[in-house]
C-alpha cells in the first residue's frame, strides 16, 4: 500500500523537481514582454545549469568546510521541505501535525547556512549582504508564522497539508477578510524570500545594493548551480503554500486539480514578473517597514479569527 | 457579497489604512489615506441600513451624503491646497519611526480587540468588528497624534481620531437625532478650517509646518 | 422664549459688531449685548421655576446657575474691555463678534439637557473661542493657539465618544435612546454598568480637557499667558464653568444609576492630581500669567473634588464654581492692568505696584488673599466645606493630600506675587513701547476688577437666602437629577 503511494507519487515528485527553473524563466519571459523584447529561451535556465555542474568549483584558500557545505545544506533543507508542503496535489508527501513549525525551520536552517557560507569567506561584500539577509529574513518570518497561526486557527490543525487543504474553503467564506491580509503578508514574505523587487534586484549589478547575489558572488561550478536551483525551489515552496492559501480547491477531481496548481503557479510567476516590471526596487531602509506591514497584516489578520472564533 | 461581509471587510480596511497613515510620509498620499478611509464610513450607515433588508432611509442617506461632502471631498481639498501651496510635502524625521510607529500601531490595534472582548454590547450589532475597529482607528489616530511633527499630519491624526468616533456612532444609528450627526459634522468641519488658517499662519510665521518649533512657551 | 433669547440676543449684538462701521460703536454693541444677556439672565429668575421635564433643552438648577455666572463675568469682561482695547487691534470685528459667539455657545451649553446639543454647543463655544487667543498675533501666540485648538479638539473628541458610550449603554433598555439627562436619569437602573463607566471615564478626560484638568492642562498656561488677560478671565470664569457643567452632566446620570462613589473616586483623583499639578509649577514660576493659569488648573481641581465627595462637597463646590468666576475675573483683570502698566509678563520686573498705582496695589493684595482661600473670601468656605465633607466620609487620605497642596500653592503665590505689590519700583524703567493707560481706562479697568472683587468678598462676608437657595437647589440636583414631580410621574405610569 506505501509502496504504492510512494509510487504514485512519482510522477507529481517528477515535476516538482523539473519544474523551478521554468518558474524563473516564466518571470523573465514577462519582464521581457513588458519591455517589449523577446527574452532569453524557455529553457535558459536548465541550460544555465547545466553548464554550471559541468564545470569544476574554486575555492578560496581562506575558506573552510562551512562555505562547501552552504549550498548543499541549503538545497538538502529545501528538498526536505517540499516533502512536506502539498505543491500539485492537497496531500504533501510526507506529513504529521506540527510539521509547519518544521517547514518554517527547515527555510531557516537553508538561509542559515546560505549566510554563513557567506560570512566564510570573509570578504566585507558578502558580509554585508548576508547582514542584509538575516535581518530581512529575521523580520519576515513573524509574517510567515503569524500568517501560519492564522490558518491553524483558521482550520484547527498544525499539518501543513490540512492547513493548506480544502478546510480552508469555510474559513474564506467567514473570515474573508482575514484570509485576505494572510495572502497579502505571503506574497510579501514571498518577494522578501526568494529576493525579488521591491526587496531585492536579482538582475542588479551593483554589490552595494545587492542582497541575496551579493552573498553568493563566490561560489563557482556545481555549488552555485546548486543555489541558483535552491533559489527556484524556494520560489516553487513558498509560491505552493501562497496559491493553496488563496484558492482553496474542494472536491476537485485529481486530473483537474493538479494541473489547476500548475497553472496557478505559472499565473503567480507571471504576477511577480509584472511586481518587478511595474516596480522599482525600495529603498533599503524601506524594505524593514514593508516586512512590518506584512508582519501587521498578518497579525490583524490573527486576531480577526481569534475575534471570530471567539464568538 | 451580502452586506455583513461587505461591512467587516470596509472595516479591516479602515483598520488597515490608519496603519498604512503611520507608515507613509508623503503628505499628499496621506490625505488621500484619509479621504479614502472617510469614503469607507460613508458607505457604512447604508450598508448596516440595508443589512436588515430595508431599503435606506432618508437619516442614512443624510449622515452617509454629509460624510461624503465634508469628509471625502472638502476637507481633503482643504488639506490638499494647503499642501500644494506651501514647501512641505513629506514628514521627515518623525518623533517615533516609520517602522516603530507601525509596530505600536499593531500593538494597539491588538489592543483595542482585547479590550473589546471586555465590552459586550447589549445588543447585538452589525459587525462584531464594530468596537474594536472603532477603538483602534481611535488610537491610529491619536498616536499619528503625537508621533508626528508636521501640523498637517496632527490635523489629520484628529481626523482619523474622529473617524473612530464615527464608527462607534454606527452602533447608534437608529436611537440618535439626525440633527446631532450634523451637528458634530459641521463642528468637525469649522474645527479643520480654523486649524486649516492655523497651520497657514503658522507657515507663514515660521516659514514651515514643523510644529517642533512651537517650543517656546514651556516652564523655564 | 427667554431660553431662545439667551442665544439670540448675544448672536444678534455679535452680528451688529460685525457690521458697525466705527471702534466705539462696536465696543457699545458688545457691552449692551452682554449687559442685555445679563437681563436676560435676571428675568429668568423671576419666571416660574417651574423645572424642566423633558424637552432637549430647559434651565435646570445647575445649568441656571451656571448661566447666571457665566453672563455676571461676561458682563464684567465686556466693561472692562472698553478700558483695556486699544486703537491698533487688528480686525477688532471679528474679536468682539467672537466673544460674543463664545456667550451665545456657552448660554446654549448651560441649558442644554440633551448631551449631544451639550456636545455640540461646547464645541462650537471651542471653535469661537480659537481665534480670541490667537488675537495679540506672532509666534508665541500662534503656538498656544495650536496647542489649545488640538487638545481641545482631542478632548472634545473623547467626550464625545464618552457620550455615545453612554448611548450605547441606554440601548440595553429600548430601541430609542433619548440622551437627555432626565431620561437617562430615569431610567438609570437600565443602564448598562459596563458602558456607562467607560462612557463616564471618557467624558470625564474630553471634558477634563476642556476644563484643564492635569494631566491634560498643559494648553493651560500657555493659552492664558498669551491671550489678552480679559479673555483668559472668560476662560478661566466662564468656559471652564461650560465644560464642568459637562462633567456633572455625566455625573448626574453616574449618580442615579448608583455608580456615584465611582464617579466620585475618580473625580477626587484628578482633582487632587491637578492641584498636585498646580502646586509643582506654582513654586518658583516667574510669569504672572502662567501662575495665575495655575492657580486656575488648582482651582478647577478642587470643582471636581467637592463634586466627587457627594452631597456635602457639592454645596461647597457649586459655592467655590461661584467665587472661582469672581475671583479669576478679578485677578486677570488686574493681571491685565498690570501688563498695561509694566508691558511685561515677568514677575521679576513686576514692582512696587502699590507705589505706581495704590488702588491697583490693593486690589491685588485683596485678589491674592481671595485666590488662596483667606476669610472672608468666598473660596476659604468653599474649601473649608470640602475638608470636612472629607472628613464625613472618612477620606482621610484625600483630605490630608488637599491639605497640603492647597498649603504649597498658598505659600507659592504668596512669595511669587506679594513683591509685585510692595517693594521699589523699578528704578530706570526702560521706556515701554506703550504708553501707560490714561485715567479712565485705568478706572474703567480697576473698577471692573473692583466689583468682582467686593462680590466675592460680600457674598463671602454674608449670603443672601436667594443666593444660598440657588447654590443648594444647584447640589441638590447632582445627586438627584429627576425633578421631584417627574420622578412621582414616572412611578404613578408605572403603578397601573
């Protein structure tokens, strides 16, 4: 029987893995139509990493085990995420009540790793943007688990993929606006976690107002391909958790459902593109007061349910 | 969307636009915070009239007309002219920051729920958001208040002040007077025109807005 | 009728002071207007007391006898501006038109029993009385005006929303809420406890504001430092009074529905925090208007304290709300001579008034004595009645505390201001930038401060029945605001 469902959960398990980069390559295509060009290829970014594990891997001499172990740890605490966040199908792979303090964790621990392998290999650059970093990431994560607690509450569960379920159906029609702000505090969180506009530029090429490139300019080969496709994991994690908040599917059967997802998550790609073509990066000293709008957003939305539940 | 939804979401959002007047320092973009949380209220009387499926009467036209014309458009326009007028466009360097301010703003929104669940009201209202959100836009208001330097913010702070005392006369829309609610709006209104000729001399006197200014009479 | 001419008629002569082409016609337009209220006022008393019912406004005991001192003070202010204005004031239309508006809206206020009309009329006497501070113009004015426009403006808006709360409570009994104070009164036991406290506590704070109590008295000083002495009599005298009789408004209603000893306890407290207050910056102040401002937030403290000590301290402060209007025109009036003489606010270069100017000298001495509470003034009964209704009811903390305060402020204003009236005269006084005041002006203004004064100090010495009578019909009815006859009404609709 779990041999069975390990099984069936291949093919779903298959397109999760492939599907990131096209995710990325989704944004960029938008970003180009708005500017009238016509963009790198669909499959720019399978290339790029392609290229990339091809090639051999430098290490500075100053650096040690923490700065070879960064990407790894990083993109082994995401994979182990996506187990257990629902991404196409309602049910994760994996899965157990209080498994959404682990998720948030396990995002932790990636970023942890990501900053320290920074601040390895001592260069003021990279420590500056790991500052960046922590601090942002630091701020976004009351949103993320208040928005969190909101849907526990919400939905009287501490699992991920029943939090993120059909149940969520009742709690959208009761507490509406509630479940609104928690979508708004996600998208933030979102934009400030995976470093798109208006947090971060990825496309920008200055180090002082980089963040999240800046941390990684000295990765090479292999480990920065392993980066670059943790980065789109991330996007495809936070972006499953977003579209499972906002559209709650009941009842759907599975062949509509699961592509349903795919093309939820594409629309949310291509929304992100429109955020950084429409956008300009804020000010750094502006991001903390959005990440505490999000944090606000989310903790009004807390105590609407709490209110309503109540009563 | 049937009204009692309509109602708790124009609420959250009043919430959330006296939250977003403590994060915003252009000055032009707060008015229009303010206009726009006004225009919310306006709709409110008639929403929480046709709840109980009547048609709304004249009271709640009335009240909902005069919040429009004093509250969406005159006094914006007011504030706006003496916006554009002067040299003053952003609040600068506040008493509490930007970020900080939002947070005890957060704080005392959450506050305000808290104290709400210790007020039950005798009878059963429109929206159970009523009291609390009448109680946190009060204190948005008040701390925009004192947290800010720019007169045209403090006068605007009074206003979300009063917004807040608005919604909680919603809850009374039935057993009060017409001629009471425009009694107080047309106070409200005289009230923003003197500070209006205040802040104006005020400019005049002193070149600017900053109310830090105003210093001089304090106990030696 | 005589209610609506109590509004009219100071509305009408404010109209005429707005058209009238020349100085002296307006200032005749003003004075008439308020010797005219102060008729007004006079024939009231003689109509049938019968109280009032209902109905959204009536002349009830405590607003009558509110009016009365109010329109005494404006009647005083109003001769004795005729010796204070000068040439040069700008747009003297819009000054005189205001005052009399501020008349017109406190009149309103006293006779209003509906609390939303009180509301309104309180804010409008806010708004006209605005622009009467920023009148002398410049940067120290324009910062008091700001400051009394948006502590008032919040404090106003509390009381309001203290208002609604009570609203709310009265919904717990029927589908209409009729706020006026009878009403309520009535049908107090039906009052949501819960609401009404919050409401009362609210009120108590908006109005407290309005009337400068600490900790929300800080527009005090700098409001009545730096508008024209006369005007800062009509506040201290008569617009305070205004925002008091709202208060007790809400008391009244507190009372009946047997939240009195709330109300009472937190009376007490910010009536003793503000005389605490006034104590602290009395001592050691060095501007003449500002103390007297203080000494102003002192006395408003012991208002609310008498009223919170029940029956006995009520009768003491409807007595000290009487004296307190004597007194404070008094004192800014004389406070107003003196700025005229000297041209300076400080009460350093403040000396020998007796030598420059012996009536003035002795008015003050007089005026001080009576600010501090010394016999026979009126204020030294009043107090000496709120020690021992303390004493009555055991508050042995309260009174010890009032005590004391009181004892600071004395030694305080004393040692502030008694060298203003002995002592040299400044020796080389540098040429002020006025002229001093020709002889009619000083008597004008000396007599007006002179006959206060000698009220105080009659009615002090000897109470005549109708005045004692006005006074205890006035406590009377705090703590029972249903008229006898309605009360019998009401329990006779209900028997069948």
């Amino acid at each position: 029987m779990s041999v069975l469902r390990a099984l069936a959960a291949v093919p779903e398990a298959v397109v999760v893995l492939a599907l990131p980069p096209l995710l990325l390559s989704i944004i960029a295509k938008t970003k180009a139509w708005f500017a009238g060009r016509v963009g790198p290829p669909w499959l720019q970014p399978y290339y790029d990493l392609y290229k990339l594990l091809r090639k051999g891997v430098v290490y500075s001499r100053t650096t040690t085990w923490v700065f070879r172990a960064g990407p790894i740890v990083n993109l082994a605490a995401l994979l182990t995420a996506a187990t257990l966040i629902p991404i196409l199908t309602p049910g994760a792979l994996l899965g157990f009540a209080g498994d959404v303090i682990l998720v948030a964790y396990l995002l932790a621990l990636g970023r942890m790793f990501a900053v320290l392998a920074a601040l390895d290999t001592g260069s003021s650059f990279e420590g500056m943007g790991a500052s960046r970093e922590a601090t942002f990431g630091t701020m976004s994560e009351p949103a993320l688990f208040l928005s969190f607690i909101v849907m526990a509450i919400a939905t009287r569960s501490l699992q991920l993929s029943e939090m993120l379920g059909p149940q969520l159906a009742g709690p959208w029609s009761t507490i509406g606006p509630a479940m609104l702000l928690v979508v708004g505090a996600l998208l933030i969180v979102l934009l400030t976690e995976t470093c798109r506009v208006p947090v971060d530029d990825p496309a920008t090429h200055l180090e002082l107002t980089m963040i999240h490139e800046v941390m990684v300019l000295d990765h090479s080969g292999p480990d920065f391909a392993f980066i670059l496709y943790g980065a789109a994991l991330k996007f495809l994690l936070l972006g499953s958790i977003l579209v499972h908040a906002a559209l709650p599917h009941t009842g759907w059967p599975a062949w509509v459902d699961a592509p349903m997802r795919l093309v939820e998550l594409a629309a949310l790609a291509g929304i992100v593109g429109v955020v950084e073509s429409s956008m300009a990066r804020l000010r750094l000293n502006r991001v903390p007061l959005m990440l505490a709008g999000a944090t606000v957003l989310a903790s009004l939305a807390a105590v609407l349910t709490l209110t309503r539940s109540a009563a | 969307m049937s009204p009692q939804t309509a109602i708790d979401a124009a609420l959250v959002l009043v919430t959330l636009l006296g939250l977003g007047m403590l994060a915003v320092s252009r000055l032009a973009t707060l008015v229009r915070f303010f206009a726009l949380q006004s225009l919310l209220l306006a709709f409110l009387p008639l929403a929480e009239e046709s709840m109980h499926g009547e048609v709304p009467g004249m009271h709640g036209f009335l009240i909902a007309g005069g919040t429009l014309a004093l509250k969406v458009i005159l006094i914006p326009y007011i504030l706006s002219r003496l916006i554009r007028t002067g040299e003053v466009h952003r609040e600068i360097e506040p008493f509490i920051g930007f970020t900080a301010s939002v947070f005890i703003g957060a704080l005392l929104v959450i506050g305000s729920f808290a104290v709400a669940t210790r007020l039950p009201l005798p009878t059963e209202p429109a929206s159970r958001l009523i009291v609390p959100v009448a109680l946190s836009t009060l204190s948005l208001g008040l701390l925009t208040l004192v947290s800010r330097l720019k007169a045209i913010t403090q006068v605007l702070g009074f206003l979300v002040l009063e917004n807040g005392v608005f919604i909680l006369g919603l809850l009374l829309l039935k057993q009060t007077p017409l001629l009471l609610e425009l009694g107080i709006l047309l106070d409200l209104f005289v009230g923003v025109f003197i500070m209006a000729i205040v802040v104006y001399h005020i400019r005049r006197e002193f070149d600017h807005m900053d109310t830090h200014l105003l210093d001089a009479l304090k106990e030696s | 009728m005589t209610l609506l001419l109590l509004v009219l008629v100071p509305l009408a002569f404010g109209a005429l002071c707005l058209v009238l082409p020349t100085s002296p016609l307006r200032l005749a337009a003003m004075v008439t207007g308020a010797l005219a209220h102060l008729t007004v006022t006079a024939w009231s008393w003689l109509e049938t007391d019968a109280p009032p019912t209902s109905g959204l406004v009536g002349l009830d005991p405590v607003g009558h006898l509110f009016l009365t001192l109010i329109s005494v003070l404006f009647a005083a202010t109003s001769v004795y501006f005729i010796g204070y204005h000068r040439k040069r004031l700008v747009s003297q239309r819009v000054f005189l038109a205001c005052i009399l508006a501020l008349l017109a809206a406190l009149s309103a206020l006293c006779m209003s029993q509906h609390l939303g009309l009180l509301w309104v009329a309180l804010e409008t006497a806010s708004l006209a009385a605005t622009p009467l501070i920023y009148f002398r113009l410049g940067a120290r004015a324009l910062e008091a005006t700001w400051k009394f426009l948006l502590m008032n403006s919040v404090g106003v808006a509390l009381a309001l929303l203290g208002i609604f709360c009570v609203a709310i409570a009265a919904t717990r009994d029927s589908d209409t809420v009729e706020l006026t104070v009878a009403t309520l009164a009535l049908h107090a036991a039906n009052l949501d406890p819960v609401w009404l406290r919050v409401g009362f506590l609210l009120a108590l704070i908006g109005f407290g504001t309005k009337m400068g109590l600490a900790p929300l008295h800080s527009w005090k000083p700098d409001a009545y430092g730096e508008a024209p002495p006369p005007i800062a009599a009509l506040f201290a005298g008569g617009v305070t009074l205004g925002a008091f009789a709202g208060i007790l408004r809400m008391f009244q209603v507190c009372s009946a529905a047997g939240l009195g000893a709330f109300a009472g306890s937190w009376l007490i407290v910010f009536g003793l925090l503000s005389i605490a207050t006034a104590a602290v910056f009395v001592v050691g102040n060095n501007d003449y208007r500002r103390l007297l401002a203080y000494t102003s937030v002192e006395h408003m403290g012991v208002l609310v304290i008498g009223v919170g000590l029940g029956a006995a301290g009520s009768y003491a402060s409807m007595l000290h709300a009487m004296h307190n209007m004597l007194n404070k025109g008094a004192t800014f009036f004389l406070a107003g001579f003196i700025w005229r003489l000297f041209q300076t606010n400080e009460i350093d270069d403040v000396r020998g008034l007796l030598t420059r100017s012996p009536l003035a000298g002795v008015l003050l001495l007089a005026a001080l004595c009576a600010t501090c509470g010394l016999p026979p003034f009126g204020m030294f009964f009043s107090e000496l009645g709120i020690v021992l209704a303390a004493a009555q009811h055991g508050r042995w903390w309260a009174l010890g505390l009032f005590v004391l305060t009181l004892a600071v402020v004395f030694v305080g204003v004393m040692t502030a201001m008694l060298p203003m009236v002995f002592g040299d005269p400044p020796e080389k006084a540098s040429p002020p930038a006025e002229s001093p005041p020709e002889r009619w002006r000083r008597h004008t203004m000396l007599g007006a401060a002179a006959a206060l004064l000698a009220l105080g100090f009659g009615l002090g010495a000897y109470q005549p029945a109708g005045v004692r009578d006005a006074l205890v019909r006035a406590a009377d009815a705090l703590s029972n605001p249903v008229p006898q006859h309605v009360a019998l009404a009401a329990k006779a609709e209900v028997r069948p």
